[in-house]
C-alpha cells in the first residue's frame, strides 16, 4: 500500500503547520509522500515555514504553490499529484496520533473490500491540550450511513483514507463548495459506496480563533458554512430522505463540533 498524504495551507500559522506537518513525519507507518499544497498564502509567517526552512530538503515532503482556489480545489490539486494508492488528508492546523496510517493499514488488510475509512478524534485548543473525544457513528450499510448523514455530518477528513479509484469513479472535490467540500463528498461517496468506521481516535481537531483564515479567503465563515452545508444536506435529502427529513431535522447540529 502506498499512501499519500495531502495538506492544503492557506496563511496557517506556523506553530500549527509546523505541528501538523511533524505528524505527518512521525507516522510508525510511514506514508509514500506528502504533498504540501501552498494555497496562495500572504502570512509572512506562513511563507516563512514553507519556504525559509530545511522543509524542501525532506525527501518525501513535495511543495507545490497555486493561487487561491479555495480548501477544495487545493485538495484536488494534490490528488491529481498523488503518487499512492490512497489519499490521507492531513488539516494544515490538526494533527495525526502517531499510530494513524499504521491502525488504518492494519483496518484494511482485515477489510479488504473497504475502500473509504473514517476515525474518531479529539478537540484540542489553540495550545494542543486535548479537551475531548468525539466518537463517529458506526453503519452496516451506505444506506442507513446517508439518511444519518441528512441530519448530522460524519467523516471529518482529516481522519480519512480513501482509495484513488473512488476519486476515478465519483470525481474530486466539489470546487463549486469554498467550504464544506467534505460534507458534499462523503454524500457522493454513499450513493455508491459505504464509509467504514474505525473506532479509535486517531488525529486531533484543533479549535483556535482563525478558522476561517486558515481554510477559506471568505468573509464569516459561520455564514458561509450555513449556506454550503444547506447545499450538501440538499444533496443528501435527494438520494437518502424526502421533504420531511428537511422539516425534521432543521440546520444546526451538523455544526456542534465544526469549525464556526
């Protein structure tokens, strides 16, 4: 298995890049590559930790800069470099447990067929102190994961493997989706395939004051993040509910563990 990690950055301040990257690094299992996607940032700071340093030196890190196209079309950008079998998101601000990639080999050896894998996860502040878990929801079948996933998101990226093939089969990311790009996919994801769920917190979600600067060049990311999670949970309630699904389950929850 050749795996590949993917990192979109946008202006992420360098104490956090620097983080995740090591993550990346530090895997007992370690990844083919990991494509760093420099997504038009400004941040002196930024530039500063992508550029001034001995990070280009590293022989599986590659750097690749583009203008400003959004976190989706910066994921995308890496998946059409990707040189792996299997594509790992890697949030420029999060980070991975050291035991990631290797807990995910293991699941997929055992599950031969499964080719979309989502973990559980832990908040952690601005400073890196874990604040808590979140356990992922479990399903026996894409059916019942995409009615779940009409009243509450799950698979947060950057706890996910997903083979190339279904990049080949259901497209990239949706570049028309500036934020939430990860709600629309896992949507499309279970119109075909189903999401299997590995119990075991495996990266950190970090929450800090520059979401939105950090993933997005949009003005308020709450707002935005309403209006595109609306789009997605259309898309959802057009394969997996009906009208009454909308009444049912009103816009709201899907955000309890977001970046707001």
């Amino acid at each position: 298995m050749k795996i590949s990690a993917i990192m979109p950055v946008f202006n992420t301040r360098a104490i956090y890049l620097r983080t995740a990257i090591q993550s990346v690094l530090d895997q007992t299992r370690p990844v083919c590559e990991l494509i760093i996607i420099d997504d038009g940032s400004t941040r002196p700071e930024t530039l500063e930790a992508l550029y001034h340093t001995r990070l280009n030196l590293h022989p599986k890190i590659r750097l690749v800069s583009q203008k400003n196209k959004y976190i989706s079309g910066a994921l995308n950008t890496g998946i059409r470099l990707m040189c792996g079998d299997w594509w790992a998101g890697c949030p420029s601000d999060d980070r991975w447990l050291p035991n990631k990639i290797e807990e995910q080999v293991k699941f997929i050896k055992i599950h031969s067929e499964a080719k979309v894998i989502y973990s559980d996860w832990q908040f952690i502040s601005h400073l890196g102190e874990v604040l808590k878990d979140h356990q992922e929801s479990s399903f026996k079948d894409r059916i019942s994961a995409g009615k779940h996933i009409i009243r509450e998101y799950i698979g947060a990226w950057g706890g996910m493997m997903i083979h190339r093939s279904i990049f080949d089969d259901i497209g990239l990311f949706n570049e028309d989706f500036p934020t939430r790009e990860d709600y629309e996919m896992n949507v499309r994801i279970l119109t075909k395939y189903i999401m299997y769920h590995i119990p075991k917190v495996l990266f950190q979600y970090r929450l800090h004051d520059e979401q939105t600067s950090t993933s997005t060049n949009l003005g308020t990311r709450s707002d935005d993040s309403r209006k595109y999670c609306e789009m997605a949970r259309d898309l959802a309630i057009e394969h997996f509910g009906n009208e009454e699904d909308r009444k049912a389950f009103p816009l709201g929850r899907e955000y309890r563990w977001g970046k707001q």
